[in-house]
C-alpha cells in the first residue's frame, strides 16, 4: 500500500501558513491558513487551479520566499534562509547549450568545489543512472525532450538533495515520454529514499506518482482536500490504467475538482 505518513519522521510542516504577495500597494493573498505535515522519504501531489499559491508552497519550503503568516519548518527548524537540503526542478531545463551532457550535470559538483576525479566519477554515476550512458559528451541542442528531461533530473541529483522540489517538469512532453519520465523519476525517488513535493496540472500524474494528493481551493489557496493514494509502494506505473484502486482515486479527486473548474469558467 501507499507509504503512511505516520510511519515516517516528520521533515515538512505548514502551521497555519499564508502568503500575501504586495505590488504597486496591491496586495493579492496566494495562500492562506495551510496546514499539513510531509514524513521523510513520501512523494506528495499539490493540485488545484491555477494562481491557487501550488508553486509558492515549493519557494516556501526552498527558502526562496518567507511566510506572510504562519510558519515552514524543515526539520523542526523554522526556514529562515535558502534551504540547501532541498533541489528544484521546473518545467524549463534550463541547460548551458555550450555544456555538453557531462558538463551541464557537473555544474552543482563545480560550485561546490568538489575535486575534479571525485567530479568525474559521481557524474559518470548520475549518466548511468538516468539512462544517458551513450550521450554524455552530446550537447543540448541534439537531444530529445526526454533526454534533456533526464540531463535536467541528473544534474538535481548532483546537489544530492534529500527533497526534490518538482513544478511541473514534464509538463511540455507528449504523452509517452511524460509516462517514460514518470517511469524514472518515481523508480529512482524511491531507490534513493528521497521526499518528493510535485506541482501538476494532471490528475493522473499526481494519482501514479504519489503516496498522497494535496488539492487546493481557488486563490487564496488553502488545502480542502489531503488525499492518501492506496497503491502498492513500488507500483508499476505502466500498469496502473488498469488497476480499478487508480481509477477509481483518479475519478474521486476529478468529482471533487470539477465543481471548482467549472466555477472559474474554464
């Protein structure tokens, strides 16, 4: 079954937390009164419409953006700085075109003075692990979406963040390298042991991926709904169309969205 939160230590907490965003002296409430505690090692969905403070919850718990009210605490300890134990990822790659495959991974191994043999041998580690053994001297512009998806995710890995941060990074992909992508980045979240807090537009995605869903309401954003996803901890995501426990989650968080889309007017 899917992981229970209870069952693992605490690393993410909301306590009543909101966040008011002010521009030209008009303030617009993104987030308001969210609570909700992530265990160490989940993967965590965030749905909901679009404005509703899904892509502030992430900035929050990086420590790029501070709480107008509440607190976010990483660990027991309240986030007052960049939070380097966390690595986003967005849905721009944001490769070095003139860095190759190699080169581009090894980027946050240079800005932390790793030595270079030491550089060489863990990048060669992390081309191996996404599947890109036969690309690593290949340059942005003569890879697929895939591959530079995956350059993108091993370059993450190289900060070796105990939590990915993920807003919608595989949201320009077709359907087939999106499921391939899912397929990589939930195998290798699991094999190591990372706490995973995605952004997605797609219910489906955030049923395949994830122990639980987070969906929130309309802006000011606030969680209406903490769904626990009851699917087997190493599922097979090419499996899961046809598995009735993912249907039938898919079509209860639909019925609950629904009502919200067709009030925003599409």
């Amino acid at each position: 079954m899917g992981m229970d939160e209870r069952s693992a230590p605490e690393i993410i907490a909301f306590e009543g937390v909101g966040k008011t965003f002010v521009q030209k002296n008009a303030e617009t409430v993104a987030t308001r009164d969210v609570n909700v505690r992530i265990g160490e090692g989940e993967i965590v969905a965030i749905v909901g419409p679009s404005g509703c403070g899904k892509t502030t919850m992430l900035n929050l718990v990086a420590g790029l953006l501070r709480p107008t009210t509440g607190e976010v605490r990483y660990r027991g300890a309240c986030i007052a700085a960049i939070n380097g134990r966390t690595g986003y990822m967005t849905q721009s790659d944001h490769l070095l075109p003139w860095r190759d495959v190699a080169n581009n991974i090894a980027v946050p191994l240079e800005i932390g003075n790793v030595p270079r043999e030491e550089r060489r041998t863990r990048v060669a580690e992390l081309i191996e692990l996404v599947g890109l053994s036969q690309f690593e001297h290949a340059y942005p512009s003569r890879l697929s979406g895939g591959m530079k998806k995956r350059t993108a995710l091993a370059r993450l890995l190289a900060y070796d963040p105990e939590t990915l941060l993920l807003d919608e990074p595989f949201a320009v992909l077709d359907a087939q390298l999106r499921v391939r992508m899912q397929m990589e980045l939930f195998g290798l979240s699991r094999r190591l042991k990372k706490t995973v807090l995605f952004v997605t537009h797609d219910l489906d995605e955030a049923v395949a991926l994830g122990d639980r869903c987070l969906v929130f309401s309309a802006r000011p954003g606030t969680i209406v709904k903490d769904v626990a996803i009851p699917l087997a901890y190493d599922r097979n995501i090419l499996e899961l169309r046809r598995d009735p426990v993912y249907q039938r989650v898919c079509g209860e968080l639909w019925d609950f969205i629904a009502p919200a889309l067709s009030q925003q007017g599409g």
